[in-house]
C-alpha cells in the first residue's frame, strides 16, 4: 500500500476507535496502540500532513475520504485474513498477530484471488 505498516496500523485504529465512540483522540489512539503519546503524535503529524486525518478544534481527530478508504481497505483485509486463519485452525491469538503482518505486505491481486477462492460456492 501507500503509506507503510505503521501509518497503515494508525489509520485502521483510528477507524476501528471511531466505530466505537463518537470522538476519537491521540491519548485514545495511544491506549488502544498501546504506544507512547509521542509515537502517536508523530504519526498523526504524518497523517495529517499526507491528507490522510484532520484535526478538529477539539483535538479529536478525524479521517479524511482517502483516510476513510485506506483504513477501510486495511480493516478489511485485517478482518479476512484473521477469520481465515482461525477457520484453518490457528488461534486466535496468532491469527490476529499474522493478519496484521499478511495485511500491509499482500498484493491487491493477491488478496482479490483469494478472498474470490474462499466465497461459499452457491
């Protein structure tokens, strides 16, 4: 993709924080990343900067349409390569570890054959 593993990871927090709760913070990205405020206010400096999230006057942070669709595209992939694995028998635990990791390297042609692969045969 675009941005790189770890940007990547911040923009699908920020989503998955904002399907949660109606304002999402650096402070709650932290908590959920478990990363220090400073990493993630670097990172959300990047973000901001590429276009990616804005800054409400409030601090909350919010997803741009391109950030939108770029942590949509990372969540979802996330979610399809987790639910895979646990299906082929992995723990949960690895499973959510090595989706992270199978996410940001895969190619979209990749991912597409595959997911078109695993749909249930009518």
């Amino acid at each position: 993709m675009i941005l790189g593993k770890s940007l990547e990871d911040y923009l699908e927090a920020i989503l998955v924080l904002q399907l949660d709760q109606s304002s999402v913070h650096s402070v709650d990205v932290a908590d959920y990343m478990k990363f220090s405020k400073p990493s993630v206010s670097y990172a959300v400096k990047m973000l901001r900067t590429k276009g990616y999230v804005t800054m409400e006057k409030d601090g909350a942070l919010k997803l741009t349409e391109i950030g939108i669709d770029l942590a949509r595209q990372v969540y979802e992939r996330h979610r399809f390569f987790t639910q895979l694995l646990i299906d082929l028998g992995v723990s949960a635990e690895i499973a959510e570890q090595d989706a992270c990791q199978i996410e940001h390297v895969i190619s979209n042609e990749s991912y597409e054959k595959i997911r078109e692969r695993m749909k249930p045969k009518e």
